[in-house]
C-alpha cells in the first residue's frame, strides 16, 4: 500500500467513526459503552497513524542507503575505469588469458607486438602465435603457473601475424578475471630477441636491463591521429606508443579541431575516408589554422584504399602517404621522417 492510499484509508476511518459516533449519541443506552468502543479504535488509529511515521523515517533511512551505495558504486565504477585505461595504454605488453591460452583481455601494446587488431584477439588463443613445436610445452607452463603464487618465467618464439618470429619472455602470474572469478593468468610479453643476439653465450643479460632498455629516438613526440574506425586508432596508437611516442586519437575531424585549440601537436595522421567530413576537408583546416597561428606541422594521410591515389593526397596538402596495410617499421619511420628525428 502506497503512502497516499494509507493517508486515504485513515482518512475513511475518521469519517465512518465520526457517523457512529453521531448516530450513537442519539441512543443515551448504549452511549457509555459506544464511546469506550470508539475511543479503543481511535486508540488504534493513533498506533497505526505512530507507525505509519516509523515506516516513513525507515524509508528516507533506506533512501539515503541506496543513494550511498549508488555513489560508492559510480566511484567504484570510475576507479576501475582509471585502472582500465591504464592497462591499455601501458607502454608494456599486458595480456590476461584463462589457463588454456584463451585471452580475455589485452592491451594496445600487446596487439601491437602481434600485428592483429586488440578486439579481434579477444576469444582468441595465444598458442596461435607460439612456434608450433613449443605448443604442448607452453600449455603445460600455463597450467603449471595457475597453481604458483609467484611470477614464472617462460620463454617461447612469438610469430606475429604477417610478421618475423621473435624470442619472448612472458612473465606470468595467476590472478582474477574482469569478473572476480579465479583462474586467469595476467601475461607480460617482452620480445628479447636483441639482448639474446648481444648476449654472449649462455649470459642472457638481467630481466630489469632488458625491460627498461628501449630506443628513445621519439620519446615524447606527440601524434595527433585522426580515425573514424575504433580499432585502427587503437593499433596505430599501440604501434606508436611502443616507441615511446604521445599518442592523442580523435574519431572526427571536429574532435581534431578542439584538440588543436588545447595544444599543438608534433605530427598529425588522419584518415582520408571518414563520415561527415574527410581528410580532404580536414587538410584545407588545418592549413587555415596554420596561416592563422603561424605553425607548420607535418602531416600525413593513412588510407585503406589501395587505389587513393598518392598525388592526390599530395596535391590536397598532406606531407606524406601510407596505406594501412603498411608495415608497423613503415609508419614509424614516415613519422620518424615527418618529425625530423630519421
């Protein structure tokens, strides 16, 4: 029953309490006991009426409750968020996977390092990318690192897609999945192939030195990378980050505009066929920002069409030209070049 029905019902009693209580005293007989009658049930009334108020303080009570435990939950939500992202966009290759290689999660870096798309690998088991002979030996670590309570070691020959096989270094730890549940393993990927090649043998240079060592040629050169398409933004992005590169991702070409209100870039990559508006349109943009604030920032067109024709772009005002299928070496030198830093 909803508070105003309960006011209602009360209401109701009063009236036909009132109608006895007139007929009643019309009737001197029975008016003693009629009145010790009415009086219980008014007595009654007043301990529903002091319930009723009890009901109503339990209810602003849980009110205030659920509207605690809604804010926790959005802080909860928006901390796991900053963890998430963080994951991502970690310079290193994270992955999770169950214990039979299935992975349920990866970063940008990590797709990167196998040439494949991040949300193409999810469902998708990491042994596709392990030599063929190391397959019974790489489940069985897998397994065997479920059940360990610190990081093992495993070592395996990586084979991204469309790419040259490397020696890996995968440290694992067992851990939870996005869910809660247990029996995930959480992955680091490190491809070791040229402190194997600069080691003497049999004297693999330290974990820490090999981690920490990378070249810092664009360190802190930052891209402003336009795409309509989620996942070519997210791999492009991981391709570049892995070489310590700033990586902004816009999905429009007004997205490109605000962000070049907020800062001037290094490098700008868009896209060419886009909604709305294209790269041809966002090129005559930038070149009236440009006039207008006296920059000149390099530029470069990516495109998945293998018929845009390279002169075109060129004509439109781009600096450079690369078709999306380019190999990983491919981008990072046309931006290396664009940056002055080749």
């Amino acid at each position: 029953m909803s508070q105003e029905e309960l006011s209602y019902s009360f209401a109701k009693i009063r009236q036909q309490i009132q109608a006895l209580h007139n007929y009643i005293t019309q009737s001197p007989i029975q008016q003693s006991k009629a009145i010790e009658a009415l009086n219980a049930v008014a007595a009654s009334i007043n301990n529903l009426e002091f319930f009723q108020e009890e009901m109503q303080a339990s209810l602003a009570t849980i009110k205030d409750i659920e509207a605690e435990m809604l804010l926790q939950n959005e802080t909860i939500i928006a901390e796991r968020q900053i963890y998430h992202d963080l994951f991502k966009l970690a310079p290193n290759a994270y992955l999770v996977t169950n214990a039979d290689g299935i992975i349920l999660e990866i970063n940008y870096t990590a797709a990167a390092l196998l040439n494949v798309f991040p949300s193409w690998l999810i469902g998708k088991s990491l042994i596709n990318f392990v030599a063929k002979p190391e397959h019974q030996f790489f489940l069985s670590k897998l397994k065997q690192s479920l059940n360990e309570k610190s990081v093992q070691e495993l070592e395996v020959s990586i084979s991204p897609r469309n790419g040259q096989t490397f020696d890996a270094l995968l440290l694992v730890k067992s851990g939870r999945e996005t869910s809660g549940a247990l029996g995930a393993l959480h992955i680091c990927l490190h491809d070791i192939s040229k402190y194997k090649q600069l080691a003497a043998p049999g004297q693999m240079p330290s974990l820490s030195a090999h981690i920490e060592e990378r070249p810092n040629g664009l360190d802190g050169l930052h891209v402003l990378f336009v795409d309509d398409e989620v996942d070519n933004r997210e791999l492009i992005a991981a391709m570049l980050m892995q070489h310590g590169v700033v990586v902004t991702t816009v999905a429009t070409v007004a997205e490109a505009l605000q962000e070049l209100e907020r800062s001037r870039p290094d490098v700008i990559i868009s896209d060419i066929r886009m909604p709305d508006e294209d790269g041809y349109a966002f090129i005559q943009k930038i070149k009236a920002l440009e006039a207008e604030k006296g920059w000149q920032i390099p530029t470069a067109a990516l495109t998945a069409y293998l018929t845009e024709d390279r002169a075109k772009v060129i004509k439109a005002g781009f600096h450079s030209h690369l078709h999306k299928l380019a190999q990983p070496t491919e981008l990072i030198a046309m931006v290396a070049q664009l940056a002055g830093r080749a």
